[in-house]
C-alpha cells in the first residue's frame, strides 16, 4: 500500500514540471520559479511517504 503522500507528491512534481515548462515556453520567469518550487515540495512529499512506507513496513 502506498503513502497518500507519495501520490500527492508525485502530483505536485507533475504539475510542477508542467507549470515550469510553461515559464519556459511563454519566457515568464515567475512562471518557471513557481514550477520549479512546486516540483521540489513534490519532492520533500514524496520522500516523506516513502519513509512513511519503510516504517510502516518494518512493524
């Protein structure tokens, strides 16, 4: 069973890559930074589950 918080973080990265690709595309650097910060929260949320997964799995 996998952490809701895996699948929300691979969410966020998702959307964040998308958003950052379009900064890239349009030029809107503010755009790009968001994306990047989205991807990277995606990130950290998905790590986070996945320890969440280990420790469940250990008890």
């Amino acid at each position: 069973m996998v952490d809701e918080h895996r699948k929300k973080g691979t969410a966020e990265r998702v959307k964040g890559a998308v958003k950052e690709g379009i900064g890239k595309v349009t030029g809107d650097e503010q755009k790009e930074a968001e994306g990047k910060a989205q991807r990277k929260k995606g990130k950290l949320q998905d790590k986070y589950g996945e320890a969440k997964d280990k420790v469940r799995d250990k008890l």
